[in-house]
C-alpha cells in the first residue's frame, strides 16, 4: 500500500473554470460550500446544490447565493465535478436515479462514509471517482480528509478534487483505498475518542469541586495547546510528556495510574476494533 503527499498551493484558479454539484446538501455539503466561497476557488453561480426540502434550498441561496435544485439529475448534469454527499442509507437510492446520467468526464467526489468505489462504480456506471473520508472538525474548517481516486480520475481533476477537500482543512491522498478503513478508525471516528476524553476530564474537574464552566475551558485550552505545542517543538509526543514529568511529581503520580488502568491498550484496542467495523461494513452485500 502507498501513502502519497500531493503538493498543493491553493491557487484561485484551481477550480475557477469547472462547475461543482452537491447531491445532498447537508452539513458536510455546507462546510464545503463554505471553505470553497472562502478560499476564493469558485464563484457561487457555479455550484448547485441538490436538496429535497425547499426551507434548505432558500437557506443555502440565502447564505452562498449558490444555484439550487430538488432534481439531482439536473444537479449531477450542472457539474463536472459532482459531490456525492447525502446519507450512506440515501446513497443507493440516489445513484440508481444518477446511473448513466452523468456525463463521460464528470468527476463523482463522495464523502459517504464506508462506501467502496467499486460500489459507487456499479452504482453510477462512472470510472473517474474519488472517494474520501473527512471527519466532523470539518465543519469549521478544521477537518482531517484522507481520499483516493480511481485511475480514470485525470491529474487535472485530481488537483481540483484536492482543491475541494483542502477546503475543509487537512488532506491526505492516499494510493490504496485500504487505507480509507484505517482512516476512518483514526481520524474518521477520533473526534469520539477526544469527546469522551474531553468529557472524562471535565467530569474529573467538576468531582474535585471546579463549576462545570470553568472546567469545561481548563480542559479545552490544555487540548488546544497541547497539540499547538506538539506541532511548533516537532517532539514526539513521549519527550514532550517527559519534560512536564518531574521525579515524584504530580503527573508521574497521574500517568502510574493511567498505564495500571491499561489506557494505552484499551486506545489501541478500540482503534483496532474501529478499523475491523468499518472493513466488515464495507463488506456487507448491496441492497
Ligand atoms: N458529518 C460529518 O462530520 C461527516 C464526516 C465524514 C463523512 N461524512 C459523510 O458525509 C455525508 C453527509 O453527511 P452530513 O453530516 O452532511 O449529513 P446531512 O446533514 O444529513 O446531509 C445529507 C443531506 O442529504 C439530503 N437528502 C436526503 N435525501 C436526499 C435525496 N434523495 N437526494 C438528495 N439529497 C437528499 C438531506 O436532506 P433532509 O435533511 O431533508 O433529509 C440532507 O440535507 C454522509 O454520507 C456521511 O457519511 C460526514
């Protein structure tokens, strides 16, 4: 399996020159929509959303002045790039009404979670498809993205469709689409693991007798520099914990007890226990 860095500068002109469509124009359809507009990549009367109920339809044209539509045939043949970015349980559904309505050099970019190309390929009967894994920080524009694409996708398209995902905050393409269940386990599913962590600590905080407020911004300001400060010094994390370790202190007296309650094994179990869901879930038959 190979893991790839693309070199990318966001330039404005990346994608000034194509048409993008969202089939389904939920949260994450806006967080792109919102990241695209931002960065200056597209004007808005290129992109059309698709969207069944007309409240969100005004919603979006009154926040992005983007074009919008309930008929997702009509979306998918507005774009050259279309984003598939409805529910996994909507997406059959959604390509059975999309098969062989696309045109030959559409670029199909999903999002869903868990879907296989080769699925997304039977489904839409289209060969350029890149397939991605974003995470929920994207949604204000922090997110962390690993995506793949198939051979027919061209290095035009390739670079738009990292456009896209850069718009979102981190992205990583990677060659093997293996690597996507491992993505989705790690970044894909990790804001869960910091949610209870956060939520575990808040709690410690609140039993020893701190309001629930001002727990809530001790905890969430020692995260927030914790991995600022892991990112400026380039220390491992390890040399970065020995150094707030004094010999009898008060972390060493706190990490004994996080390593008897095995958190490093439980961490690693439940990574691993995430990653065999989402191969199994990939694997399920079609409907
Ligand atoms: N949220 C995340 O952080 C995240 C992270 C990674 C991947 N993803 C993937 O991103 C995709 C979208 O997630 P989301 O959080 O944006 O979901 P969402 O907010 O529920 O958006 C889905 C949108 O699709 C619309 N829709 C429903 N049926 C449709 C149809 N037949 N045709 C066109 N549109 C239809 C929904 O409209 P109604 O509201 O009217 O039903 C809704 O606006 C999912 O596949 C998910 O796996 C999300």
């Amino acid at each position: 399996m190979g893991l790839a860095r693309l070199k990318l500068e966001i330039s404005e002109d990346m994608l000034r020159d194509t048409t993008l469509s969202f089939i389904g124009s939920g949260a994450m359809a806006e967080a792109m929509i919102k990241g695209i507009l931002g960065h200056h990549l597209l004007d808005p009367e290129r992109i059309t959303a698709s969207e069944p109920r007309p409240e969100r339809r005004q919603e979006l044209r009154g926040r992005y002045a983007v074009q919008t539509t309930a008929d997702n045939i009509a979306a998918a043949q507005a774009g050259r790039i279309v984003v598939l970015s409805v529910k996994p349980q909507t997406l059959p559904k959604v390509m059975a009404e999309l098969k062989g309505r696309l045109a030959d050099d559409t670029l199909v970019l999903s999002i869903v979670a868990g879907m296989r190309i080769n699925v997304i390929r039977r489904g839409l009967g289209a060969e350029a498809i890149v397939r991605s894994m974003p995470n929920t920080p994207a949604q204000v524009g922090l997110g962390m993205t690993v995506w793949t694409a198939t051979s027919a996708v061209n290095e035009t398209q390739r670079r738009q469709a990292q456009a896209i995902l850069a718009a979102l905050g981190k992205e990583i393409y990677v060659e093997d689409e293996g690597y996507l269940d491992m993505a989705t386990a790690l970044s894909g599913t990790g804001p869960a693991y910091v949610f209870l962590f956060m939520e575990a600590l808040i709690d410690a905080g609140v039993h020893m007798g701190f309001s629930r407020h001002v727990a809530q911004e001790l905890v969430y300001q020692t995260i927030e520099g914790s991995v600022a400060i892991a990112r400026a010094s380039g220390l491992h994390p390890t040399e970065l914990r020995n150094q707030v370790t004094s010999p009898g202190g008060t972390s060493a007296e706190a990490l004994y007890q996080l390593e008897k309650g095995s958190l490093r094994t439980v961490i690693s179990k439940a990574i691993w226990a995430a990653y065999q869901r989402s191969k199994a879930l990939g694997e399920l038959p079609e409907k």
